[in-house]
C-alpha cells in the first residue's frame, strides 16, 4: 500500500510500526457552528482510508478530537449569551449527526480538548524543562528555534518566516523572545473559561491539544497524522516541534492531507463565509451523494464545488444502487445450479475488476478509479444477468458490489425495518396453513422469517418469536 507523505514529499510504502495495525490520528474540528462541507472532506476522505486498511485486514485505532475550548466559541457563546460548553456540547452532537449521515464511522476513542488539560499541563512543563519553553508573566511560549527540523514538514525557511512573522505580531504578544515563538499556554480574560496550572489560571494553546490526545490514546510514535492541507502549517509543524521536543521520538511516520474543497476556485471557509453546511446540503440530497462526491475526485487535488457535479455524483450513485436493487429483485428468482461456462468467465473479469479496485486504492488511495472498477461490475451486471443467470453468479456479483461499495462508505441496501405487525400476519398465516396441513406452505414462511433474522418457537401456549 503506498501512501504519499507529506514529510518527504514522496508515495512509500507504507510499513505500520506494529504488524497488522495503525495508529491514526486526524484534527477534528472546532465546534461553534454547523460544520461545512470543507470540514466534512477529511472527514469523510479520512474514514474512507481507516476503512480500506480494514477491509485490507488492518486492525485501525482512529482517533479524531474535538477541539472544544477556542476564542471561536467563546465569542459564539458571548454573542448568545450563553457557556462555552453548552455551545461546544452543541455542535459536538450536530456534528456527530451530519458524520452519522455522511456514513462516517466513529472513532475509537473521539477525545475532548478540556477533558485532556492535565496532559497538556505535563507535555509544556516538560517543555519548560527541557529548555523548548518558556513562561512570562502566565503565558507559555515554545521556542520555536531551539527545535532544528522546525521546517521539514512545511519547507518553509525559517528565516523567511522570520520577516513574515516581524510585521504581524499578535497584540499581548510583545513580550515574546522571538516572534516564531508560539503559545502553549494563555492567562485568562475575565469571562473566559479556565483551569488552574502553575503559571497561573488560564486555558492552552490550540496546537499543544493534538500532541497531548495523540499521545495519550496512541502512543509517542503514530503511523498516520492526516487533516486539510491548511494544517500542514502552522499547525502540524507546531504539534511535530512540541511532541518530538517532549517525546524524543519522531511523532508520526506518515503525513496525509486532503486538497480543499473549492467554491468560484476559492477555498471554503467561515471566514471567507463562502460556505455550504452539511446541513443545508442534507436539505436537498441524501448525504450519501455528497461522500459520493468528494470520494469522487482524489483526496489531494482540490475540488469545486458545484451544483452539476453534485447531480452528476447522484447520477452515478443512483446507477449503483439501482443496479443492487434490480439484482436484489432477481435474485430469488433464479435457479440454483451450477455455473456455466460462460459465467465463469465472467467471474474471472469480475476478479479482474475487484483487482482493479484494490490497486486503486493501493496506490494512494485514488477513489476515483476504485469507483470506475465498481462502475464497470455495475455494467457487466446490467448486461449479463437475466432470469436466465443462475443464482450462485448474481449473488457472487451483487455481495462484490455491495462489499467494495461499503468499503468506500457507500451504503447500498438499505436494511429494511421489519415491523413486528408484518411477523405476526406472517406466522397467523402459518398457522393457518398447518390447520389446513399445507405443511409444505407452513415451512416456507417459516423459513422466510428465518431469512429476516426472526426465530419462531412452537410453545404449549402458542408461537413465540424473537429477533436473531
Ligand atoms: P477547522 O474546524 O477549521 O479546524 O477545520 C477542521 C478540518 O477541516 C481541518 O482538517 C481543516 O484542514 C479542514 N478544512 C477546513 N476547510 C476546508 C476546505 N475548504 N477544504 C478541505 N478541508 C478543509
Ligand atoms: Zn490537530
């Protein structure tokens, strides 16, 4: 599996540091507002990755934060009238919806930046005690040129940033030693939230949070940091300066960000306020076109956003699932013989085209060719599956279909609701036909049932069901 990293500007092979597993860690977003369609592209490129590598036998800890205390929110929250938490707390759950929408698994573990603050108090004293940072007057600031690699990721010269940085100093920031020195730690303001710590009541530095919930829940060494490319710096460069200065180690052997999502070719942002909820999207279109989309172009280039290429993304979704409908509907038709020749050979283009998926996605996850390998088994059953097929074909070809789909995040069939009023017509109808000694009629719905995951039990007062 190759993976192109940031860090070296190279496709590698990619080599987990523990055999069968990955350690993934991607920035989430801040929540105080709905999020955009542009956070919803790592999102959903990301979760589309973690579910490759489990489908190629990866067992994959995913972690993704919240970052859930920012000036962002606290200025939501002021301009309400109401906590910082209860905006946070907001936005966390509508975002879990949209993710839940977007077909979106969750992490495994999705931590909270003020649920971690004890952490981050002990990564910047490390920090102050190894000389990368230092205090003055309750603000905490790395040093940033004591740490040498400071421009590996980004290839930024150090010195250039220098005199971008010169003209542009924060306000409250003078006191700084040097104006590439980045904050950890922050006093508090009155009306802020805060915590205790040894320099003084306040709350931490953006940057610091993602160092500390990536150690905590994977380890001082990561396989895959990911998030949109606008993170490679500062942010990703700042959270490499922190946690190799604290750790010692090398923080993560992968780097892998996504392209923006584009309107009018410019980049989506709150700030620009060219921006598109999740939610107002959810309006017009299952979300399921929207994932269908993004996964549509590959994950680094960047994509426009626009009203014909979203109809042209539910165009081709719906090709897909109407395809799965319609051999769903045949399916139970067909005879239940043996192959014939010609079918098999089929199968072996079917293979080919499974193949064809997986070295898509092998070679840095490029979605779009892995969706034009389901797009031709999506012909190839249009085109040779009749009543005619036998069963054993259309099954083999409609399970790749929905398989490589799912990989993808594609949902395909929908699982139907069975309501516990349609199981009782059915076993009244069963037992109807034992009354009449149709028992041939009488098994058939029971296997039926069965087939829906119910389980009948004949008992002294009567039939009884349950769910499987
Ligand atoms: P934020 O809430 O701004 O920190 O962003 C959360 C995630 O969304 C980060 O990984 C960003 O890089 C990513 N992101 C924000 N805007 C866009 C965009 N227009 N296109 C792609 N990714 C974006
Ligand atoms: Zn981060």
């Amino acid at each position: 599996m190759k993976i192109y990293n940031t860090l070296t500007r190279k496709k590698e092979e990619f080599k987990p540091i523990e055999e069968g597993k990955v350690r993934m860690y991607v920035c989430g977003p801040t929540v105080y507002n709905y999020i955009h369609i542009g956070n919803a592209r790592p999102m959903i490129v990301f979760d589309t990755v973690r579910r490759y590598m489990e489908y190629a036998g990866y067992e994959v800890n995913y972690v993704s934060n919240f970052t859930d205390v920012d000036d962002k929110i606290i200025k939501a929250a002021n301009e309400e009238g109401v906590t910082s938490d209860e905006i946070s707390k907001r936005y966390i759950e509508e975002c879990k919806k949209d993710m839940r929408d977007l077909n979106v698994l969750e992490a495994t573990k999705h931590p909270l930046a003020t649920e971690e603050i004890p952490g981050m108090i002990e990564m910047i004293s490390t920090l102050i005690d190894k000389g990368f940072a230092y205090n003055k007057n309750g603000t905490v600031y790395y040093r940033t040129r004591k740490f040498s690699n400071y421009g590996q990721l980004s290839r930024k010269n150090i010195d250039d940033l220098e005199a971008g940085h010169r003209s542009i100093l924060v306000a409250g920031e003078e006191e700084k030693e040097d104006p590439l020195d980045f904050v950890l730690w922050k006093p508090k303001k009155p009306g802020e939230p805060y915590w205790e710590s040894p320099w003084g009541q306040g709350r931490p530095g953006w940057h610091i949070e993602c160092s500390v919930m990536s150690k905590r829940y994977l380890g001082d060494t990561i396989d895959i940091h990911a998030g949109g490319e606008d993170l490679i710096f500062p942010h990703h460069s700042n959270e490499i300066a922190q946690s190799e200065a604290a750790n010692g180690v090398k923080f993560s052997n992968y780097w892998m960000h996504n392209g923006f999502l584009n309107i009018d070719n410019k980049k989506m942002s709150k700030s620009l306020g060219n921006f598109f909820t999740v939610r107002d999207i959810s309006k017009k279109y299952d979300l399921q076109v929207l994932r269908f989309f993004m996964l549509s172009a590959h994950y680094r280039s960047p994509i426009n956003f626009s009203a014909d290429l979203m109809e042209a993304a539910k165009n081709g979704l719906v090709r897909i699932i109407t395809a799965v409908e319609k051999l769903d509907g045949i399916i139970p038709s067909l005879e239940e013989r043996e192959m014939n020749e010609s079918e098999k050979g089929l199968l072996t283009d079917l293979e080919n085209l499974r193949i064809k998926f997986n070295s898509s996605m092998e070679d840095d996850f490029n979605t779009a060719d892995a969706i034009s390998a389901i797009f031709e088994m999506v012909k190839l059953a249009n085109v040779n599956i009749d009543e005619k097929s036998s069963k054993e074909f259309a099954v083999k070809i409609k399970d790749t279909i929905v398989l490589l789909s799912d990989v993808l995040g594609i949902i395909t069939e929908k699982e139907q609701e069975i309501l516990d009023e349609d199981i009782e017509k059915m076993i009244e109808d069963r037992q109807n036909a034992r009354k009449n000694k149709d028992f041939a009629k009488a098994d058939e719905i029971r296997n039926s049932l069965l087939e829906m995951g119910i389980i009948l039990e004949d008992t002294r007062e009567g039939v009884k069901w349950k769910r499987a």
